[in-house]
C-alpha cells in the first residue's frame, strides 16, 4: 500500500496547530471528543486502504460510461457506497433530528479528505448526497424531509444538483428548465440539465435530484428562479414508480474518469414532477446557502489530490538512483555509484514546493471548515465575524488548492522524468484528475470577482479587517521566537501591499468603472491567495517550534522542523510571487477591456 | 476545417520581422527565395490540411499500443509517411550531395511547425528519421552513408535516436549497453533501451536506429560511449535480413498517443550487428552535435501546441454566448441578450496570454533557427558569435514553449469551462499532448543547468554579452517611436537585472559551490526565458508599428495593431513576474541543498 496521506500530518494540523478540540466545548458537538474523532478517522483509513486506493487506478482505465439510456460505473462502487453511508460519510454533519450526528464539518472534511485522497473518483458520490439531503433538511417541509432524508443519509439513496444547462452555462440568469403547477401540488418539471455529477447509476435505488427551474410567469434572471426536488423514480405509497428523467448521455472526461458525469432530460414525455423547495423563487438563494459547503469540498479534493500526488513523487525520489552530486570541482565524481534523485537541489525543490502546497492548503481547508463551525455556534458578534471570515476564504480555498495544485502536481510528475508521463505510473492521473477543480463549482474566474467583487468590498471591507486581525495574532504568537521574526515580518509587509492593492482597485468601483475594477480579479485571487497560504505556513511553522521549545511534543523532531523547513520554503519561494502580481495589477494600462476594434485575431 | 495556425504570422515573422530573406544571399542557400519559400509552406499547409489534422483526434483516440511484438499505429501512416518524404519534410536541411534540398533551417522549422500545429503525433517520425540521417551523413563513412541515407530522406525507412536505458534514465554516464567486435568490422550490440520515439511500426520497410553502447574495455563515464548505426534489418545485398532488434513493448502515455513510445532490445540472441558511426568513444559528442536540432525541435512542438490550442479557444470564445457584461452600476442588465464569452475582460486576458505565449515562443523558433544558419553560413568572428546566440536561446527555446506552453493551453481550457475537460473537445487533447515537451531531450532541470550552469558561463559571459547586443540593437529601434519608448526602457532594466542576479549566482561558482551555483537554475530558466520572449515581444511589436507608420503594410492595420497590442501585454502581464523570481534567486537561504537530517518527510 502505497502512502496517499499522511495521518500524522492531519493530527497535527487539526489538534495543534487549529486547536479543533475548541469545537467540542459548544453544545451542538459536546458528544465528540479527541477520542471519538480519532476513532472515526481510522475507520475511514481503514475504509480507504482496503476498499478505495485498490481500486483508484482501474476507475481511470475503465471510466464510467453511458450504455443504451444507462449509465455503468465501476463495480466496486457497488460495495463502497453503501459504506460510505454506514460509516457516516454522509450523515456526519446532519442534526441529530434528521438522523445525523452532528459533527463539525472540521472533522468530517477532515474525514473525507482521506477517503478523497486514496480515491477522488468516489467521495463526490456521497458528498452530493449529502448537499442535496442539506437542501431538503434545511428548506424542506416535514413531509420532504421524512420522505427523502433517511434514505439518502444512508446512501442507499443517492442526490445531485441540476444548476446547468447546455445555453446558460455559469449564467444562471438564463437557465430555461421549467416548471408548471400541477393538480396536486407537484410541478411538472421540463427541460435538460448537463453536466450533472453523480447524477445515474446503478448502484442507488433511487436519486433525488436537486433542480433549479422557473415556474410559469416568474420574473426574468435569477429572481424568477425555483428549487425543486426531482426524484428520479418518485414514491408511489411503498413503491417507486418511474418519473420520467431520461439520461441521454453522459461526458467522458479526461480525468476523474470513475466519476460519472451526466446528462439529464425531464419531462419528455410531461410525466416529471417535482416538488417545490422553501418558497417560490428563492432557489438561487437557496442553493447558493449551500453553495459554501460544496466549494469547501472541491478545494478539499484539489488538497487531497495533490496529497496523494505529493507522496507518490516522494515514494519516487526515495526509490530512484540516477546521477551524481556536483561536488565543489564542479565535476561529478564518477567512481561513487548514483545518487537517490531526492539528493538533488531540483528534486528536492519541487518536492518541498509539492508539500509546501499540499500542507498549506490542508491547513487553509481545515482554517475555513473551523469558521464554518465557529460561525455556526457562536453568537452576535462572534458569529458576525466568523461568518464574514468564512465567506472570505470560501473562493480562496476553492481556487488555491486547485490552481496551485495543478503545478503542484505537474511538479510531481516531472520528479518522475519521463516514467511520469507514462499511464503505467500514477503521477498522469493525478495530473489529468485535478485539472476539474479549477472549473467546478464557479470557475477560478467566476471565484475571483466573488472575491473582490464582494468579499472584499462587503461591509465596507470588514472581511478584510477581520482576516487582518487573525494574521496580526498569528504574526504575535509568531514573533515570540527568534527564528521565527523574518518571516511575521515578511507576512506583515504582505498585509501592507495587500492594503495598497486593494485601495488602488476599489479606487476604479469608487468611480464606477466596474469593468475596470474586476478585470484583474484572477491575478487578485493568486496574489492574496499566495499571502493567506503564508499566513497558515507561519501558522504551522509556530506551533511546530512552541512544540520544540515547550518540549510537548506529539510527533518527531525531524516532524517540526520540516514544518518550520517548508515555511521557510513558502517565503523564499512563493511569496516574492506577489511583487510582480501587484507590479501588474497596479499598472494603469487596460489592455483587457473591450475595445471598438478586436485586436484579438 | 478549424484554424490551428496563421499562415500570415507565421510570413510575418520569418520575413518581416527576421527577414529571413538575409540567409538566400549566401551560397549554400541561393537557390531559394520568398517564392519558392512560399510555394513550400503552401504544399504542407494543404497536406496538414488534408491528410495531418483530419486524424488528429482519432491518433489520440485509437492509440499506437504494443500488439504481440509489433507497434500498431493508425493506419493513416501508411499514407502520410511517404508524403512527408515527397515533400520533403525529411530531406529539405540536408546538402545537395547527400540528396537533400540546402534549405534553411529557419524555414525547414517553419514548415514542420504547421505540419506540428496540425497533428502532433505525425512530425515525431520525419522528425527523427531526418536527426538519425544527419548524424550518419556527418559521421558516416561513404559506405555507410550509401547504405541508409537515401532511403531514409524519401522516409521509406525510419530513423531513431536510442540513448535512454532503464537504469540510467538522464545520466548516460551510467549506460550499459555493450558493443563487441567481430570478425567483419561490425559490433554485436547487447542491450535495452527504452523510450524510443517512432522505435518500430508497419509502415516502414526498415527502421535505422543510432545507439550509444560501450566497446568492451572503454573508459567508464561519458568518455567510454560509441555511437552505432544499428538496423532493424540488416543488409545482405538486395535483401534485408532480421538483425535481432526486438520489440519488447511500448509505454502508453498521458498524451502525444499517436506517436509510439517503444522498448527495443538488442541482440537477445547474440544476432544484432551494428556498425561505428565516426571514431570509437566519441558518441556522445556526436550526438549532442545533433541535440540543438532535437531540442530546437521540442521547442517547435511546444509552439504548435500552444498556437493550435489558441485558435481552439479562440474560436470557442467567439461562438459562445455567455452571461452580460458589467455596466458602470456594477449590475448586468438582463433585458440584453448574452454576450460571447470574448466581450468579458478576464477570457479575453487569457487569450491575450495564449497569444503572446504562442506567438512570442513562435518568433523565438524562428529566432533561434535563423541564428543556427547564420552560424552555419557565416565566417570567422560572426559565425563565433551565431554559435554562442545559437548555444544561448537553445535551451531556452526548448523550455519556454514547454513550460509557459502548458500554461497557455490550460487557460485555453479553461475558457471553455466544464466543456474544457471533456473528451469531446480538442483543448483536453492539447493538454494532455504537451505536458511532455517538458520532459523530451532533456527536462527542464537539466536544461535550466546546461543555461546557467555552462550557456551563462561559457567563454567568461560572451553569450550572454552578445544577446545583450542584440536586445540592445531591438531596443535602440523601438525607441525611435514614441509609443514603444516605454516598453524599450522596461527591457532594458530587465537586461541590468539580469546583469545583478547572473553576478550574484556565479559568485558561488567562483567560490567553489557548484551545488549552491545551480539550484535555483530552473528558476532561472524562467527568469530569463522571460526577458528573451520580452525582447522577442519589443521586436514583433516594432516591425509592426514601423509598418504602420511608413504604410508599407503586408498585413491589415488590425493585425499590426493587435501585435503591438499583445507586446504591451507582455509586459504588463508578464515581465513583472521576473522581479519575484529575481528576489527568491538572491535570497541568501539556502533551503534546498540536501543536509545531514532528511527534512522532506
């Protein structure tokens, strides 16, 4: 069995470095402790090494296909899903009312990671099921709720979420699927969703899909937008009977191959129906509150992926003799026998750069999940803060794991040389897998103008001061040590261009060029995303040296100070990024509006 | 027919802005000129056209694969390989005596580069066939040259380059293939090699291959490896007779699956002849005579991807119709239809970057190329200094295409969305085909090492000091127009830093640490392949706007424009990056270098 992640490392970063064990102290957690969590994550790597790594390679080499109006997935799915349901993968977060067990979604992102990480074609399976079954829980009337949520909190039912449609694309404004009262207080819901993961196999009895549609006569764009729940086959007293959802094909991809990804039609033949979700054109609103939970989860797979690829190129490294160290000639030595490649500065530069990435982000999941959790049970002022931290970080998490996880991972497979392009090494699936994240959920352009179109600019800029009040304690604790100084300092002259970045871009909202003011938002993202992943660095590299100071130590010497290694790594390597980024940001030229002639032939 | 290159660029830069014309003056190349230049690249764009880019998909989708000792390859080769020999793709560089056309390089490139954006797959195989001919009719004897050269210009054989062994990988120090002598002045061959491109297929009659093995009792290291002429099958008279070159298998790769990736063993059963190629223990300094022409040819490829992969997504933003375009309310007004997804600031800054990445590399191709006739026809001091340039950009040519390359095709994927990933468009395929431009001929690391660590140095800086002559001579004519001023003095302070980062790095090597010299090397690379697309940029542009100005316009104004356009984004988008990298290169930690206690854990 090959190492995909390190238990170790998620121990550290959960219990000391974000002190997650605060979470239990609230009322909605007081039945969780350390104990019960640890408890909780062996299963799942227990789970993940005997039934989802074994079967992560075959999953690409024979993909989820389309097959005469059905869609076939891979067998092992069969066992596994059911699995997911049985050791909580789904219910975890739920309120214990609706047959949850209310775990923070620290704990339980935390939990999905290391299934995500041994096998990222199977946790999207029971994490829309558990989106959808959110929905319903959240907006649903008691009877939705009894009809649907057991069954799916088990996984023997599964969920998806029906947002696109082949003209509208990202823009929901324009989606056309439609529906229409009928006699007994159903809709009779028509129209194509594509794109829809997890959205038909064999293995669940029933789907439930979650389908954004307009009744008749709603008002244009997305205020005129409802949600509805559309079971695939609807229930009938005991039975389920079919409810005309047709799947005309799927999308073969080039990566997460295991993964289905379909298309759907309802109501060809008028018989779909669905049910109305909450109150009449408030879907958007609706989705959208959930919306938060679905971006934590696909930056949680661009984290796990470039885990898994992380230690496979390590694993590589340590195995591989090839060349010679340069001695102090410059000449290498031709008598000694080969090198590990680990020995060489280049290897060991894209190695430190992979677990630069893959940790950092680890932590900025494991950060944003405990404002969630934090928002969810705190109160007034507290909650207020929270809220604003987690809406701050929600596009950043999704966007840096995956955006920087692709050269994390492209690093990875270029450790392996050639070998690494081959299909008979792991390294090219990774590599075409986490290619999704960057498009999933609102693509890194639609997550950047979230950013500074409004999260930055919310309430006049308090998500800002806020996560600026969160990096100043961290600098504090920081500048407690000697070592650690240059680099609280470093991060406090981030937080000062930051300030001025931000200052000249809102200049263009204050006079009303909003074109202007967004048109470099990605190049905000990967700037102020590259200054929060320093923050969770200096964050992680000062609870490794508190624990070699105070002597308190839960792992290896050589643990910690590989810590404090890869900050220091972070600083030297990737922060000075955000000079040019600022450089470019901060030029008064505009090149990329729309002109009167196309200069782009 | 979907656009994958500009045939007026392409005309653009080999006469406008390289005036390529400047190479028929002399006396190798006077049978040539414009027309005839022109009337060639009209026949391969008709052949790309018609034969290379109607299977380019389907060579990816139906791959070459090992089928019980043979390569199956698509069946469009048996009709595509001779006609790259007809029309001369393999014999157009070579001289006149040796059956060959004395074409320019500069051009020859040019031609394979559509043949390139078109297929991918295909121009591997001429490609080689023409390197192996080359090293036969430059080392061979008259014999030798007789026996293979001929049928290998028309492509009725193929050729090889067979360096890599499994053990050995880049550190050829470390090959153990052997060659023993016999009775009739050839050499048993012993030995495997793998990742041998185009190694065995149907659709030649022979395939010669060019091995590097040791004559038993040679020195150890380098200085101990002979290069051989090792056939397929051997000639006996009229006949050809198997020569015990086995076909073990193939690898099956992430991308470029049309292309065969072979495992060759020789004489298995003692039964393989090879014959020396030149003088014995000189095999590797005939091969890396022949590596600029390999890695100028990597380099093209990463330029035909990143150019095909623009049109894709070009075409695809000018079609598609999504979302509204921001108002100066900050709103979108929905009473309006979709835009096409062009119209939107953030997509038409990433097909800005495609273009400045394609077609910047695509000038440095031709650059680099004309540098290498210019060496090859020039005399005395001018052909020194051609080398030196030649020897300078070469390993930058091989890089940036690559690297940036990928960057670019992934933001050409990213512009179609969720579409992107899928199977059904092309962007994936192109995606997936470059990744290896990084790892062909020498990756990244190692020609980040050949740059700094022997370009950079060699003759005491005099490369280096002649393309700052030439940067200088492009930045003296920017500057006699006002509006290329600025972006001229912005090169020029590119060129005084690259003066302070090249004096603080080889500070190191004159104190005697090598290891601490190199191990940024590849960040580098990126710094200063940076600064040449910059210059190469400030050139495109002038030409252009001196085209403009005077009115002696081969092109539309719109095209000049766009090109002055895409300068003034290079450096607003890109050249600000080298002040990053500049910093982490002089930062004065030293975080790489392997130490005593293993910190990547």
């Amino acid at each position: 069995m090959a190492k995909y992640m390190s238990m170790e490392h998620l121990r550290y970063v959960l219990f000391d470095v974000m002190e997650g064990e605060q979470l239990f102290k609230f009322e909605r957690f007081q039945d969780h402790d350390k104990d019960s969590m640890n408890i909780f994550f062996d299963s799942i790597k227990d789970f993940s090494d005997q039934e989802l790594y074994p079967c992560f390679r075959e999953m690409d080499e024979q993909p989820a296909h389309y097959d005469n109006g059905k869609i076939v997935v891979h067998p092992a799915l069969e066992k596994i899903l059911p699995q997911t349901g049985e050791l909580g993968l789904v219910a975890a977060p739920f309120d214990y009312e609706d047959g949850g067990l209310q775990m923070p979604l620290t704990f339980h992102t935390a939990a999905m990671f290391i299934a995500e990480a041994a096998n990222n074609n199977v946790p999207g399976y029971p994490g829309l099921t558990g989106g959808a079954a959110n929905l319903i829980a959240t907006f649903g009337s008691k009877v939705l709720k009894e009809q649907y949520v057991p069954n799916m909190l088990t996984q023997e039912w599964g969920g998806t979420m029906c947002l696109t449609e082949p003209q509208a694309g990202s823009s929901l404004s324009d989606i056309t699927t439609t529906a229409t009262p009928s006699e007994n207080g159903s809709y009779k819901i028509k129209g194509q969703k594509i794109f829809i993961s997890g959205g038909d196999h064999e293995y669940s009895s029933n789907i439930i899909h979650l389908v954004l549609a307009r009744i008749d006569g709603a008002p244009a764009g997305t205020k005129g937008i409802s949600l509805f729940v559309v079971p695939k086959k609807r229930i009938n007293g005991d039975t389920l009977e079919n409810n005309d959802v047709l799947t005309a094909g799927d999308f073969q991809k080039m990566g997460q191959r295991g993964y289905c990804t379909t298309h759907l039609v309802f109501g060809e033949n008028d018989d779909c129906q669905g049910w109305l979700l909450g109150e009449a054109n408030f879907g958007l609103k609706y989705m959208f509150q959930m919306m938060n939970g679905a971006r934590i989860a696909v930056g949680r797979s661009g984290v796990a992926i470039s885990t898994a690829a992380y230690y496979a190129s390590l694993q590589y490294a340590n195995e591989r003799p090839q060349g010679r160290r340069l001695t102090n000639t410059g000449q290498k030595d031709l008598s000694q026998g080969q090198t590990l490649i680990i020995n060489h500065p280049d290897v060991r530069r894209m190695l430190f750069l992979q677990k630069a990435v893959a940790e950092g982000s680890l932590a900025l999941m494991l950060q944003t999940a405990l404002y969630h959790d934090l928002h969810m049970v705190s109160e007034g002022a507290e909650k207020e803060k929270y809220y604003f931290l987690e809406e701050l970080l929600t596009p950043i998490l999704k966007t840096y794991p995956a955006e920087m996880g692709q050269t994390s991972v492209s690093n990875g497979l270029q450790i392996l040389g050639g070998y690494g392009f081959c299909s008979e090494f792991v390294l090219q699936q990774y590599h075409r897998d986490i290619r999704i994240m960057s498009l999933y959920e609102g693509t890194t352009g639609i997550q950047s103008l979230d950013l500074l179109g409004r999260k930055v600019t919310m309430k006049g800029g308090k998500a800002m001061m806020l996560i600026g009040q969160e990096m100043g304690a961290t600098i504090n604790e920081a500048n407690t040590y000697d070592e650690l100084k240059p680099y609280a300092k470093k991060l406090s002259e981030q937080m000062h261009l930051t300030t001025k970045v931000v200052g000249f871009l809102t200049g263009f909202a204050q006079k009303g060029e909003f074109e202007r003011f967004l048109s470099d938002a990605t190049l905000f993202m990967d700037f102020f995303g590259t200054i929060v992943l320093g923050w969770q660095w200096l964050k992680l590299a000062t609870a490794a040296k508190k624990a070699l100071v105070t002597g308190d130590k839960t792992q290896t010497e050589e643990f910690f100070e590989s810590q404090i290694h890869t900050m220091k790594f972070f600083f030297k390597y990737e922060i000075p990024k955000t000079a040019g980024l600022a450089q470019s940001m901060m030029d008064t030229e505009v090149l990329t509006l729309k002109e009167e002639k196309e200069l782009i032939l």
